[in-house]
C-alpha cells in the first residue's frame, strides 16, 4: 500500500470524519454578548435562517454523539497524535458557549482564533469559514444561542507532546490560511455565486476531497483533486476528473438529485457523503442545491486523473482473480446489479461505466463490498436500498476477485486488486 505522509510535526491537521465544522476551543469560558435583532418576530425568522445555515454546515454531525444531546460534544477522534473531543456549543454558560458574543463566534469562524485569542486546530474548518459573511454568522450563532443548554463539559483534548502546544500553529497558519469573505466574481450568474458561496465557505467541500501535503495543508493546485480521509478509510473522489467523480458530463439535474437525496440515475452515495447529505444537504432549498449544482458542475476537468493518496494494485493478480469475481458476482450481485452491470438506477445504481468504480483507488469499492452500506435516507428517497455487506461470507481472495471483475468487466477501465489491500480494509475501523 502506497501512503503519503499526511502531516509535518511543525503543525497539527487532522482530516477528521467527514471534516465537518468542530470549534476546538477546548475548555475556554467565555463572556457575555448576543445577537439581538430588532422585533421578536425578526428574532425568531434569524434563528430560523440560523438553523438552515447551520445544516448547510453540518455542524451537528461532529457536535453530537450518537445517542447524546444535540451539540453537547464529546466525539473522540483518533489521530497519530493523540485524541481530539468535539466541544460543547450549546449556550450553557459554565460548559457550552453562553457566554460568547457574537463578535467571539465571527471571530472563530472569520479568523481561527478563540475569544482569549489562542489558536484553533484546523480541525476546524475556519479555512473555509472565513468565507461566511458577518450576517451569516451571526444568524447561526442566534440559532444556537435558542437550543437547549446542556450542562455537560467538553473533554481536555489528549495529545501527545509537542502537539498540545497551540503555537505550532503559527507556520501552519502562514503557509495556508488566507483570511477573508467570500466575493462574488462578477463574471457569474447570481446562481453560480451562490453554489461557489456555499461550497468553499460553509459546506467545506474541499477539505475532504483535495489532497493534502507532506505538511498536512491543502495541495492548491490540486484543489477538488480527490484524498484519503485518513480516520474514516474512505476515499474522496477527484471532482476534477471524469474517470472519477468529475461532474462535467453530469447534468445538472443528476448533480442536484445526489446532493438533496443520495441518488440519482447516475449512482448514489455512501460511507461519510451519505452522512453529508442525510444531516445536512437534504435540506437545503432546492434553489440553492440547484446553486452548488451549477458551480460544481463548472470546476475544470482534467484529462487525467490526479495522484492523491490511495492504495495501489496490482497487475499480476488480474486473469486469476477475474475468472473467479465472474463466477461470484453472478451468485451474490447480479440479481441487483444485472448481468450487465447496468443495474436497475436509482434503486441499484449501474457498475458499468461507473467512475466510482473505475478511479484509480479501490478503498471504496473494497470497503462497499466488505461492509455494505445505505444512501441515506431522505425525504426524496425515504426508503433507500441498501448494499448487504459480505465480510463474513466472502474472503479476502474472494473479495478482492469480484471487485476486480467490477472493475475490469463491461468496458471498464480499472485495474485488479489484492487480497492484501483487502485485509488491510477488513481490519480498518468503520468510522
């Protein structure tokens, strides 16, 4: 397996679950202030666009433990260096952020730094918050300044020396982050404007699928180019390249069905982007799914598709390994997924000419086979189909022959796998 080193020990990065927005403010308390608007009904319309603004970043899904109070915190993740918890941000005052202002949570999400000034890990993803305007912040901050105090303090933060030292920052910061909000280019449509405005600044897009370099920052001139989200096993495709995920032979139609439903006639969404599109972008407006949908459908292609982070495969297994996936696809796939490969979309999307399937990287077919999974549910797909896994019944021989048939089979361009990469899949964690 080829890895690229993610991270340099000048600066501390962590590519964390689906990179959605986490305040590591550790255990600061902070002081008195609100955003007040002028009528209680003017109040309660601003909580409301607070609470849509906050789906459309995700917010929840880092600051709520499953089966725990919503945004009361304490999500461990995992890292080389140590074990990071998500913060309490209900406005309790002693453990969540009753006593920020809002110029303390413009500052957080506009510049990375805490109210005592102390820096915050990019974890968070101020790089792209910066992008959100003034209004915009403050209307989320009204909004959860009105949900539920819980009195429930944020865990310390567990890393390992020199790691827990927040001035290491300081080079990460020089090197990558440039603050400002986002401007609207007037060469674009009002539409384009607003999917650019929501895709770079609060849905956070490039910070899982654009690759990272060897000191853990963005790779500018890869940006949309596809990498590994390290804690979570997934590969996130390029969104610049048709042999991936490249949308520019989508129409716009398609791109907008996956965002607001996790399926379309061109395929559906699993592992991190369903937990995307089941906590966040279903419910967006349809206007502004159209919005991203425009702008995303304009990110230039390349021919070629880049070299992110991924396991490599080999060659040398190929004739062996497609001889036998034939023989199991037909007796655990095809009733789904045809004989052809075309599927029966959206219920079971096609294999056949499927990006997704072809890319260069085999983490996510592995882990499909391997583990199953479910387009999330939505109120345009409520009921989705779901991939069974198959880690108990298939080997890792076995599964690496029938994604290797997938792979290379009805005009398919990918090449073979190994029962290595395999077995390091199985023994990878699921979140």
């Amino acid at each position: 397996m080829k890895r690229k080193s993610l991270f340099a020990l000048s600066a501390l990065v962590v590519a964390a679950a689906a990179l959605v927005p986490v305040l590591w403010s550790g255990s600061d308390n902070l002081h008195n202030g609100s955003a007040e608007a002028a009528t209680p009904a003017d109040q309660a319309a601003l909580i409301k666009r607070g609470e849509y603004l906050a789906r459309a970043g995700d917010c929840i899904a880092c600051h709520t433990v499953r089966g725990g109070q919503q945004f009361a915190g304490g999500l461990p993740m995992a890292t080389p260096f140590g074990t990071l918890y998500t913060p309490n941000i209900t406005p309790d005052d002693q453990y969540g952020i009753g006593k920020w202002s809002a110029d303390d949570f413009y500052r957080a999400l506009h510049t990375g730094r805490s109210k005592d000034g102390s820096l915050l890990y990019p974890a968070f993803p101020f790089a792209s918050y910066t992008k959100v305007t003034r209004a915009d912040s403050d209307a989320i901050y009204a909004y959860l300044r009105s949900v539920p105090p819980v009195a429930v303090p944020s865990r310390p933060h567990e890393l390992r020396f020199p790691f827990n030292n927040r001035n290491l920052l300081i080079g990460w910061r020089t090197l990558f982050f440039r603050e400002g909000t986002y401007k609207d280019d007037p060469t674009k449509s009002v539409e384009w404007n607003r999917g650019a405005y929501l895709i770079e600044g609060l849905g956070h897009c490039t910070m899982c699928h654009t690759s990272i370099n060897l000191m853990g920052g963005p790779v500018n001139s890869s940006a949309f180019a596809g990498g590994l989200i390290p804690l979570q096993n997934w590969y996130a495709p390029s969104l610049t390249s048709n042999k991936e995920a490249g949308l520019g032979e989508w129409d716009i139609k398609d791109i907008g069905d996956l965002l607001k439903n996790g399926v379309s006639e061109r395929g559906a969404v699993f592992g991190p982007m369903a937990e995307v599109v089941h906590n966040s972008l279903q419910y967006m407006s349809d206007e502004d799914i159209r919005s991203m949908a425009t702008y995303l459908k304009t990110i230039p292609q390349k021919h070629e598709a880049p070299e992110t982070m991924q396991y490599e495969t080999s060659e040398k297994f190929g004739d062996e390994l497609l001889q036998t996936g034939k023989k199991i696809f037909g007796d655990n796939c095809a009733k789904c997924h045809a004989d052809n490969g075309l599927g029966k979309p959206p219920a079971y999307p096609p294999l056949a000419n499927n990006q997704s399937i072809q890319m260069p990287s085999a983490v996510n077919p592995i882990r499909m086979v391997l583990n199953g999974g479910y387009p999330p549910s939505t109120e345009g797909n409520p009921h989705p189909y779901g991939m069974p896994p198959f880690a108990q019944s298939l080997s890792n021989e076995e599964v690496a022959a029938v994604v290797t048939y997938i792979r290379m089979s009805w005009g398919n361009h990918g090449t073979p796998v190994s029962p290595q990469q395999v077995s390091d899949l199985r023994s990878a964690p699921l979140d």
